[in-house]
C-alpha cells in the first residue's frame, strides 16, 4: 500500500514538473515571437515587402494560437469543463489558425517562385493592394476545414449537447465514424495541394538555378534554400494537424501511454514549431536579422541606462539622508 501511493505521488510530482515545464517553454517561445513582431512593427520599409508581411502573419497566427492552446491545455490537464457551445467558439478559432500558418508558408513559396522565375512580374503580383487581398484569401482557405469539421458537427449534435460541460477538446465533434472520414479526407486534400506546390516552386527555381550565373545564382540558391525551409517548417505543421487522430488509438489502447504521447505531441509538434520555424527564418533573412540585432542591442542597452540612474539616484538619495 506503501509502495502504491508513493508510486502515486511520484507521478503526480511527474505530471507538475511537465506543466511547468510546458509554461516555461510557452512564456520562452511567445518572449521570442514578441520581439520577432516587434522588430517587424518598428521597421517601417518592412511594410511594403510581401515576404515579410507574409512572415508577420505566420508570427501573429502561431503566437496567437500558442496563447489560446495553452490556456485550452491548462484547462484539461486541471478537469475544468466548460459549456459546449462556449468551446465550439473557441474551437473554430483554434482550428482557423491551425490552418492559416500552412496556407501562409504555402503562400510564401509562391512568392519566392514569382520573385525568381517572374521578376518582371513580381512588383505587379506582390503590391500593396495584393497583400490584403492574399491575406484574406489565406484567412478564406483557412476557414473551409473548419466550415467542413463543424458544419458535419451541427449536422449529428442534438440541441441538448450545446448545454452540457466537457473539457474543451477537438475530440469531442467526432460524434460518428464518417465524421473522422471527413476531417481526414480534408486535411489529405489540403496536405497534397501544400506538397504539390511546394514541389513545383522547388523544382522551377532548380531549373532557374542551373541557368543563373554570378549575384543571380547567389539569389537562386538562397531562393531554393528558402523553399526547401518552408517545406520543413509546412511538415512540422501538417503532423500537427495528423495528431489528433494518433491520440484517439492510443486512447483506446491505454489511457497512461495517451497522456505521455499527448504531452510528445504537443511540446513536439505544437509548441516547438510555433517557436523555431520563424526565428530559424528570421534569423536566416539579412535584413530581418540585422533590424533584430539592432533593435535587441538598442533595447538592452536602454536598460542598462535606467538601471544604472536608477542605481546612481539611489545612492544620492542614501547620501543625502
């Protein structure tokens, strides 16, 4: 019996340290994302590039997305339940962004592919004007999962079902098995159209680059190094995406095993990316890192300023008394 609640206490000790991990990890992952949308919003000339607007949005999106899921996760782990149609709320809001980083990153292959195989066009299909109508657009294709997963919700929940408390989770719509068919059928549509123009834009910048020779060839190679990037960044985001379904076998095999693999994924697939992905690119672009370099040396240094007259006000003050 001894050994029992010891046993007990030690896993609840494991599952204390996880959570607290898990903030540290969060509080790190949005300090970082911060400074990345900072730097954007201080540079004015940013602005009027589509790459870098482009790059705002997946920030925004992840950021935004690793708040609420954080929140959404704190919430389960505790068994604090909600009403149902509260969670649908913030359900859709989760999903919609869950989608717009990979439809962004998707987006931001083809820009790359028009600055490269399309110079000549590329100051007419990436003006100021485009950038909120392809933002919109993301936002627009983003939403068609959440439309199709709710709508097929709404279609099979009884009135009753509304009112009840649940823990908020997205495993929670999946009322029938055709139910399943179709989220899935969804994200393979979407998972086969990402890769597809991913492969395109790599393979017609690959043809630009055999032909390029001296500062164009330089340009070429970073484009395709780019892509290639965005492919991993679009991976990290489509196995995020697959997760849910892993987590639902699993629950049925043993619900010990579910919590470590849920714990996995999400640290793994959900909050590392929303970090790494855009600082690796951030870091990556010249420009961006020389602004973020600046900006960061301008912000410490401002306060080693005040808290060196903070110190030297102190002093006088003690002198004077």
């Amino acid at each position: 019996m001894e050994n029992n609640s010891s046993w007990v206490g030690g896993e609840v000790r494991q599952i204390d340290d996880r959570v607290i991990s898990v903030q540290l990890l969060v509080m790190m992952f949005l300090g970082i994302n911060f400074l990345l949308i900072l730097t954007f919003f201080k540079k004015k000339s940013f602005y009027t590039i589509s790459r870098y607007i482009l790059f705002a949005v997946t920030l925004l999106s992840d950021s935004f997305l690793l708040f609420i899921s954080n929140i959404l996760f704190l919430l389960a782990y505790f068994n604090f339940t909600m009403q149902v149609w509260l969670c649908i709320n913030i359900s859709m809001v989760v999903l919609l962004y869950s989608m717009v980083t990979p439809v962004t990153l998707t987006a931001m292959t083809l820009e790359r592919y028009v600055a490269i195989c399309m110079p000549l066009r590329h100051a007419e299909l990436c003006s100021q004007r485009i950038h909120v109508h392809c933002i919109l657009i993301i936002h627009g294709l983003s939403s068609l999962p959440c439309i199709a997963v709710f709508s097929s919700f709404f279609a099979s929940a009884s009135f009753s079902f509304y009112t009840q408390d649940r823990v908020c989770s997205m495993q929670m719509y999946i009322l029938h098995r055709w139910q399943d068919h179709i989220w899935s059928t969804v994200q393979q549509i979407y998972f086969f159209i990402m890769v597809f123009t991913i492969v395109f834009c790599y393979v017609k910048i690959m043809k630009v680059a055999k032909t390029a020779s001296g500062d164009n060839k330089k340009s070429t190679q970073k484009g395709l190094r780019t892509v290639i990037l965005h492919g991993f960044q679009l991976l990290l985001c489509l196995i995020q995406l697959w997760t849910p379904f892993i987590e639902n076998v699993v629950f049925e095999i043993n619900l010990f095993i579910f919590y470590n693999v849920r714990f996995f994924n999400y640290v793994t697939f959900y909050l590392t990316p929303k970090c790494l992905s855009p600082l690796i690119y951030g870091l990556r672009d010249d420009h961006f890192f020389h602004a973020l370099k600046n900006y960061t040396f301008f912000y410490l240094f401002k306060i080693n300023i005040l808290q060196g007259r903070l110190v030297f006000f102190n002093r006088k003050k003690t002198q004077c008394t």
